[in-house]
C-alpha cells in the first residue's frame, strides 16, 4: 500500500491490486475553528468526524448503487475509517459540482443584489475549479469546453447526474425533518472513461438545517443514525 496523496480531510493509498483506499480524517475545513465545507483550509479538528463522515458516505453510495448511480465506491471499512474505491482521473486539476436548493453561502455573497437569505432555488448547479490560490472560481460550460477539462456533452452528463444525486440526499433529510441547503460533489472519469461520482457525501460537503437550525456535521449523522 503505497501513500500518493495526503489531502485536507483524508490520505489516498494506492492498493495492489489496482484499487485505491480512502483514508478518513478528523480534520475538516473552515477558518478560525468555524466549520465551512466551502473553506479552501482545514480550520479545526473534530475526534470522530471522519467516521461520522464515512459513515455517511457509506450509507449514500450504497443508496446510489441500489438506483444503479456510477460511484467509485467499492466497500467501507468503518473500524478502520477506509473506504476503498476504484481508480478514477479528475477532470483538468479537479471540479466541484454544488447543488444548491437555498441562497446561502458563496452563492448569496455573489448574487445577494438580487435574493434574500434562504431565499429556494430549483436546484441550481454550478461548478468550480478546484483551485486553493485562487478561490475556486466558477466556471461556465462553454469555459470548461473551451479550456479542455469537459466537453458540452460531459456537462450535460455532469449536471444531469449532480441532480440526481442531490435529489436522493434531500429527500432523505426530508424524511427525517432536514432541509438540504446545499452539496458539494466531485466527479471523475472511471478506467473505461465514463463519468461517475468519487470522493465522498458526508456531513461535511453539504448544509442541513431542522427548523431553521444549522446541523452540524456530526450532530446530522447522529440524526440520521440514532
């Protein structure tokens, strides 16, 4: 098992046999001790949170693969907080893909001339380039076209999946009193060149509130499991 990259929230080995496992942390992103899954930094460290988050991912890939949803997802190993998952090439140096179903967040900093806080949204997808230096900036489709990371075609596949996805989360924080503001995925392209989602969905790439009430990332999957 060789280490090839040690991220923000999680370490990735390359295994034998072609596979790669997903190392889970207990750092999460967020600047001065306050979480944010939209932050470019680690900003504390949570004991548990990466179990809390790979349980979460577990449960969701798995609810993915009964809808026949393209994951890497392979299996999870919850006492060694791993998960292994197929190899997949990013596109460019990596996007993430947000749905968003409420203005909060960067989207209500953007666009706050024209909506209230918490104001719905028919869930809005925008992606960002994954780029620490210069904030994430959003990409348009015809910009990642003409760049080279993602044809028109791969897009529509990107977006249309993001959807899905997103939709099956919401409702099931819907099913036990949440609201899903929002969710950060990333996607990749699998051996055969196919896109299907990677990396995780956990408390920490998505905002969930109860009546208003922001849930924190470990409190959501005490809610979900308890």
């Amino acid at each position: 098992m060789k280490l090839t990259y040690s991220g923000k929230t999680k370490d990735v080995y390359q295994l034998e046999d072609g596979h790669v496992l997903l190392k889970f942390k207990d750092d999460v992103t967020g600047e001065d001790g306050v979480f944010d899954p939209g932050a470019n930094t680690v900003g504390l460290t949570i004991e548990g949170a990466g179990k809390s988050g790979l349980r979460m991912t577990q449960y969701f890939f798995e609810k993915l693969a009964e809808q026949n949803v393209p994951t890497h997802y392979i299996n999870a190993d919850l006492d060694e907080v791993t998960m292994t998952v197929k190899p997949a090439t990013v596109f460019g140096k990596g996007l993430e893909v947000i749905c968003r179903f409420r203005a909060v967040g960067s989207f209500l900093r953007r666009y706050g001339a024209y909506c209230s806080e918490g104001q719905a949204l028919d869930a809005f997808v925008e992606v960002t380039l994954k780029d620490d230096d210069r904030q994430d900036p959003p990409i348009s489709k015809d910009g990642l076209a003409q760049l080279g990371i993602l044809s028109h075609e791969e897009y529509d596949v990107l977006k249309q999946l993001t959807k899905q996805i997103s939709e099956i989360v919401k409702a099931e924080m819907a099913d036990n009193g949440l609201d899903l503001y929002d969710i950060k995925l990333e996607f990749g392209r699998d051996p055969e060149g196919s896109i299907m989602l990677i990396d995780e969905i956990s408390g920490g790439n998505m905002r969930v509130y109860q009546d208003e009430t922001y849930i924190a990332p470990m409190d959501l999957e005490k809610i979900l499991f308890s």
